[in-house]
C-alpha cells in the first residue's frame, strides 16, 4: 500500500441560511485519487480556490471526507482513533507564518509539538536541537519569531513539524507570503529534508519554479485532478496549463516560444542549463 | 507634475538603541507619465520610501516637492496630497470594511469632501477601470476572492482619481493569472490614463515586463536607477546585494559565454526571442 | 507610536532574574505590588524604591526600554494625579477658578504617582524577564490546586499565552490598517466625539476581521501539531526550583516584612 492513498476522495462545503436550509454546496475536492509512496516529493499545483488547500487539511485530518476514502500511512481517516497517530505522522505547515508560532520563543514553538504527544523532557530538548540545526535555525532558538523574517519564521514551523519526528510533511503554499530569498531559504529546507532524511513531503503552491524539482506533479482544477506526472511532461503542455490559470516558467516559457518559432529544440525544458544545452546543439 | 525628492533621510526610533537608518539621503526625481519599478530586498527602504511619497510619513530631514510645492510648508495640504497619490499597501484587501464593495469604494472619495453623488460616480468610473463584473458590486467585500477583493482595494485607491498611483507588491500572493489580470490592469491605466505608475515589487521577471525605469534600493539608499536594461546589466552587483536578473538576462550570458553571440541585453521573454531567432534564422 | 508598549514583552537577556522560577517571580510580583499599597511616609518610600531599583539593576534590561512601557498608561496616571490633586480636602495650598490645591492633596496625588509608576515597572519587570510561556507555566503550576474545582487553569494559561503572543502582532497589524485608510484619506483625529468614534470604524472592522482570520489559523496549526488540552502534555521546561529561588523567596518576604514594620513604627 502507498504511504497516501485517496480514492474517489470528496469534500464538499455546505452553507445553510438560518433555519439550517441548504443553501449552497461547494464541491471543493471532486473524486481525487491521490498516490504518494514513501520517500518521495509531490507538489500539488492548483490557482487559488482550486481545492489544494482542502486537500492539504484532509491529509492531516483537519477536514474529513464528505465521501470517498484516504489512508495515510495505513490508517484510515475516516476513523476517529487513527486522528492523533496520523497528525503526528504527517506533519504541517501553513501559509501565514505568523499564525502557526504559538510560543514567544523560538525553542519553546519548535517544543509545542512534542509537548502535545508526550515526549519525556530530556527527549524534547534533543529534538528541538536537532530539528532546529536541520533548517539552520540554531541560531535563533532564544529569539523572539516576532523579529525574524519570514522565510526564518516559516523554517521554524518546519522544524516545530520535524520535532515530531513524522514521516511525511504537507506544506500548504508555505512561501506564498514570503519575498525571494525567504522563498529560496524554505524550499531548500524542504528539498534538503527530502533527499537527506527521506522524508515524504507534499508541497502545495501555485509558484511554478518550486515543482521542477517533485518527482511528480499534481495539478487541481474545481476541486478536480485535472493533470499529473513529472514537471517535464507537465510543463511541455504550456497551453493546458494556462487554461487551468497557471503558467510555466519563464525559461520553460521561453523555449516553448522558439519551438513554436521553428527551433528544433526539446519539449519541455526546465532549466535555463538545459536551453543552453539545446541551443548549443542547434548552433 | 514631477515628485522631487532632496536629500530624504528617515530614521527609525532616532537616539535610542533601536536607531534604523531607514532611508539615506535620497535623490530622486519622478516625472509626470512614468512607469516605475521599486526592487529590493525585504528592509531594503522601499516600503519607508514610498509613504514618504504621499505624506503619510514624515522625513527626519531633507525636503519633498509635489509639482515644485513644498509638502512640508506648514500651509501645504497634505490631506489633499494622499488623493493625489494613491497608495495602494500589500494585501490591501485587509482594509475592506463596509458592507459592500461599492460603499467601499466610495470611502475615499467620501473623505475628500465630495457629494454623495460624486463620490459615487468615481466608485463607479473606479470599479469598472479595475474590471469588476456590476453584479458583484452590491455585494459584500468579503465574499469575493481573494484577487477579485485586491481589485476592489485598488478600486478604492483610484476612486480618490490620483495623478501617481502606487502599488507596493500587489501581486503578493495571487496565482498566476490574478497576478497578470492586475498587472495588465496597472498597464493599461498607464497607457490610457498617462497615469504615473510606481510598482514595488519582487519580481524580477514582472518589472523587466512591464515598466521603464527600475530603482533598486539597498539599505535605505537609492542603489540603481535606469531602465530594466541598464539596471539588469549590473546583475552581478544586485546579486551581492541578495537580488538577481531575469532568467532570461542570465541566459543570454550564458549562450554568449559558450560562443553564440546574441544581441543585445534582454530582460523579457520578447527580447530574447527576438535576439535568439536574429541569430538561429540566418 | 503604537509599537512602543513594551507591556508583556519578553526581553532576552541573561541576568538573575531572567533565571528565576516564574512562580517565584509571581509570588515577588505580588508581595510587591502589595508592598505599594502598604508603605506610607518618606522611610516606605525609599524602601519601594530601593526595592526596585535592586531588581531593575539585576534585570539587566534598559532602563529606558522599560519606562516606554509607561506611555501606554500616561492618560490613566494623569488623571489620577489631577484628581488626587483637585479632590483631596485639606489645607489650602493654591486656588484658582474653581479649582483648589491642597497640600494633603499635592501629597496624595505624588504618592499616587509613584504607586502606579512603580507597579507598572514592577510587573513589567515580570514580564520583561519571563517568556509568557513561563509565565502561563508558573501561573498554572501555582493555580493548580484549582483544577480540582473544575475550573481550567490550563486552559486559561494557555489563552493567556497566545494573547500575549499576539499582541505585538496585533499592535503592528493596526498600525498598518491605519495607514492604509489613512491613505484613503480618513481622518481619526479631527470632528467631535461621536465623529471619532464613527471614523473608528473602518479601522477597527478589518482589525477585527483579521483577529478572527488568526485565530482560526491558529486554532488549526495547533490541532495539527496535536494539541489536545493539558492532558498527557509533557514540558520542555518543566519548573524546578533551585536555591536562588529559594534565597528570592526569603529576601522578598523580608523586603515585604520590612515594609511593613516601617508602616507600623512610622
């Protein structure tokens, strides 16, 4: 079995006037099938509203199915004993990086977690080192978050997730609110934790230069898995992929362009490395 | 009509331990019908610089002048000033707070001192330059998306009809295609309205796209000025400062380094195009 | 402006203090704010200030960091000066209009002074050097005996945390809320009473919209991380008392003592 396995997974938002009527229902996850296997790095693309972010929360039980079925880690989500196991299994880390730091010390956030599942004390104060020395946080631990950037911030909530020693980590569009560098700082983390301690991660985000390095890629539309596969076979389908209000990278972009112009060059190009590449074959 | 600024210094929390010297002896001169850029990093100024622009903060020396005016005369109006050059913050949907979109939008106008039926007819002319569908208009702000509620706020900035319109990042966080429906907007208010534009943003990629000259700070000082061309040619300086180019600028290095010798100094996705094919379609 | 109340801000330092148990902190805090409403005459005086200029100087935190605290409560320390001053019955010093100063009054109202600006420095010492986890963790410790009454002490401490976290958070967030409509051209500050209170609004809907927006947020990262309640929670600092917290019991105790025997002799 897959370490993540949805089938025919729904999730639908029901809005009643006040005498409890059905008002509206909002279809925001639609029949998704969903595999992820141990080990490996899945990003999950979708425009805003385009169900993701309700997906991110079924996988950590925060939300549960209006129908269909989800295992994590062999567990079913659908049973209410499995909830504590499977959050601490699967970890999460949330958009705004101000609303997920709960203590007013850097140490004592990354402790939250722990402290929460029973950890003995001597064993926490192991973990938060550990987990803080992974995102390069040390540092920082009697600092205050309120004075930290928010790339800072947000490896912090990451290493308040590792402290918990989970398996798997969702990070729900973690850089949408962060500049460049902070962006860069987060996604190195997470591909570093990836690769060095194999740990599954699922990254939620509409940035197409944070997918090029997923083994795979899902793209949601209304609540709908509308595309999946490697960033390259994705990203050679420029126009199917702006139809979903997404885009491609520039470079991507780019040599698309100079194909359709003619250019025997490849499909699917991710690196400005691999344009040279095959520019300097042309030439 | 020019923004002139002479000598600006401001500094945070002055004579205490938490001095910042946020901005440091600023030159600049803004011209009627420019489309400028802002870039830096995250502390870098850009944010201070522009509520020096309208007023809202007040420089501990040097002066400003709006249309040769100094706005720091004790008679000046400052208030008026804040109409003139709308200031649109990051995530302005945070400040939406009427029960719909359309009195929100009349806000502005409202506290300028016009009637009820102007005020209204700027909501008006303002929701329908920003795009938004009229039967969205009488309802709540807070039930719309979140870029459809990033256009009202624009929307709210340019019923006040300000003659420089600034926008500090108002593309943080949207998707791809609400990033470029607001850009192309900001464009075309631009072109139309001959509205000066300036753009804070972190987005290497958009500015080299969509404006004309590019002032990058660094540490509260005005670091480079000129256009997205000349700037994005001194890519080895922006990187020591934590900044970069366009992907597309470091590409046409890279090829000419191996030996193919495109034209020129791209810094959009049309120039290097262009410059590639000079070369490939001979 | 705003930002500079430094009320139930932690400030990271090392010094004596910052080391002590919070329950010891508490229990001093409290023998102290008591001490200022026992001490009487010019003796009570030196000894309050003595006592906390003593743990100031151990702090180790800035002075000047600390008195901004006291900008957010100038309005209330003014008014309590002027209406000790103009109230009190007694010997007349100055009269003018129909207003009347009296010597018992100049008395009052400088003590009352001191006693508000002293209790201000005197918890804000507290709060400098205890992170607010400690702080809730001593606050719990020490109320737990309250547990058996139903009444949630973790809960409460826990709440009492979060808040303390968040208001630097908030503070900032108004700031800029402000600006942004100010940017709109809204006025806070001119029109009468009832203006104000009306030109408050479109500050105070989006600041309480986003209050709402975080606390779910957080409400959610904390279920994700899997907090359930104090039950079967473990510390990362679990309180211990060690000597100097014994010594701090002994010399706060004697400095409360002191105060008041001074009271009774004087």
């Amino acid at each position: 079995m897959n370490f993540i396995e949805a089938r025919k997974l729904v999730h639908e938002y029901i809005r009643r006037d006040e005498e409890d009527n059905v008002e509206s229902i909002l279809t925001a996850l639609d029949q998704v099938d969903l595999d992820v296997k141990q080990g490996e790095f899945i990003a999950v693309l979708g425009h805003n509203g385009s169900g993701k972010s309700t997906l991110a929360k079924h996988l950590n039980v925060l939300l549960t199915a209006s129908g269909g079925t989800l295992w994590v880690d062999g567990k079913d989500t659908a049973n209410a004993d499995n909830l504590w196991a499977i959050r601490q299994n699967t970890g999460m880390v949330f958009q705004n990086p101000d609303n997920q730091i709960i203590a007013s010390v850097v140490e004592e956030d990354v402790a939250f977690g722990p402290e929460n599942i029973g950890v003995p004390t001597p064993e926490i104060w192991k973990r938060v080192e550990h987990s803080l020395k992974s995102v390069g946080m040390i540092k920082y631990r009697e600092h205050s978050p309120n004075k930290l950037s928010g790339g800072q911030k947000q490896r912090i909530a990451i290493a308040g997730v590792l402290a918990m020693e989970p398996q798997c980590i969702v990070l729900d569009e973690p850089t949408a609110m962060l500049d460049p560098n902070g962006r860069r700082e987060v996604l190195e983390a997470v591909e570093q934790l990836n690769k060095e301690k194999g740990i599954t991660v699922i990254l939620i985000t509409h940035y197409m230069e944070e997918v090029i390095h997923a083994d795979r890629v899902y793209v949601m539309d209304n609540g709908k898995v509308v595309m999946q596969g490697s960033p390259r076979s994705l990203f050679s389908q420029v126009d199917t992929l702006k139809s979903y209000r997404l885009d491609v990278p520039q470079i991507t972009l780019l040599a698309y362009e100079l194909r359709k112009a003619g250019l025997d060059i490849p499909e699917g190009i991710l690196t400005r490395q691999e344009l040279v590449e095959a520019l300097c074959q042309l030439y | 009509m020019s923004i002139i600024l002479d000598k600006v210094n401001y500094i945070y929390s002055e004579k205490t331990a938490y001095e910042i010297h946020a901005l440091k002896n600023i030159n600049l001169k803004i011209e009627d019908g420019e489309f400028i850029g802002v870039i830096g990093h995250t502390g870098s100024g850009k944010s201070t610089l522009i509520q020096h622009l309208n007023g809202l903060m007040h420089a501990s020396s040097g002066g400003i002048y709006y249309n040769g005016q100094d706005i720091y005369d004790e008679d000046y109006d400052r208030k008026k000033l804040r109409g003139k050059v709308g200031l649109v913050f990051q995530y302005p949907e945070h400040q939406l707070f009427e029960t719909t979109i359309f009195a929100d939008v009349s806000f502005g106008p409202k506290n300028q001192g016009f009637s009820k039926k102007e005020a209204e007819l700027k909501a008006f002319t303002a929701l329908r330059s920003v795009g938004l569908p009229e039967e969205y208009w009488y309802r709540s702000p807070f039930e719309l998306s979140g870029g459809q509620k990033r256009r009202v706020a624009i929307a709210g900035v340019l019923a006040m009809e300000p003659e420089v319109l600034i926008l500090d990042e108002p593309t943080a966080g949207l998707d791809p295609r609400g990033r470029d429906e607001i850009l192309d907007q900001v464009a075309k208010l631009h072109e139309e309205r001959h509205m000066t534009i300036i753009l804070v943003s972190h987005s290497m990629e958009d500015v080299a796209k969509y404006v004309e000259r590019l002032i990058v700070m660094n540490q509260g000082s005005v670091m480079l000025d000129g256009t997205p061309g000349e700037v994005f040619a001194h890519y080895q300086e922006l990187e020591a400062v934590g900044l970069a180019a366009p992907q597309v600028t470091y590409l046409m290095h890279d090829l000419r380094k191996r030996g193919i010798l495109v034209p020129g100094t791209a810094t959009t996705l049309e120039e290097a195009k262009e410059a590639i094919l000079q070369i490939f379609k001979k | 402006m705003l930002r500079d109340i430094t009320i139930g801000q932690y400030y990271p330092v090392d010094s004596v203090i910052h080391r002590l148990d919070p329950r010891t902190k508490l229990m001093a805090a409290m023998l102290y704010i008591l001490s200022l409403f026992v001490f009487r005459g010019w003796a009570g005086f030196a000894a309050v200030t003595l006592g906390l200029v003593l743990v100031i100087v151990l702090s180790r935190v800035p002075f000047g960091y600390m008195v901004r605290g006291l900008k957010a409560v100038v309005v209330i320390l003014v008014l309590t000066v002027l209406f000790n001053l103009f109230l009190t019955p007694g010997e007349t010093l100055a009269e003018f209009w129909k207003l009347r100063i009296t010597w018992e009054g100049l008395k009052n109202a400088g003590f009352m002074a001191v006693r508000l600006t002293y209790l201000i420095l005197g918890s804000s010492v507290l709060t400098l050097t205890t992170t607010p986890n400690q702080l809730t963790d001593g606050m719990e410790k020490a109320l737990g005996p309250f547990n058996r009454l139903h009444i949630p002490v973790h809960e409460i401490s826990m709440m009492m945390s979060i808040a303390l976290r968040f208001i630097p958070i908030l503070i900032e967030e108004t700031d800029k809320i402000m600006k942004a409509q100010l940017a709109r051209g809204a006025d806070f500050e001119s029109g009468n009473l009832i203006k104000k209170a009306k030109s408050m609004v479109p500050l105070l809907v989006p600041l309480f919209i986003s209050a709402f927006r975080r606390a779910n947020d957080l409400a959610m990262a904390m279920e994700a991380r899997c907090y359930h309640g104090g039950e079967g929670r473990t510390k990362m600092k679990p309180l211990r008392y060690k000597r100097a917290d014994i010594a701090a019991y002994l010399l706060s105790a004697g400095y409360f003592a002191g105060v008041v025997a001074l009271r009774i002799i004087w």
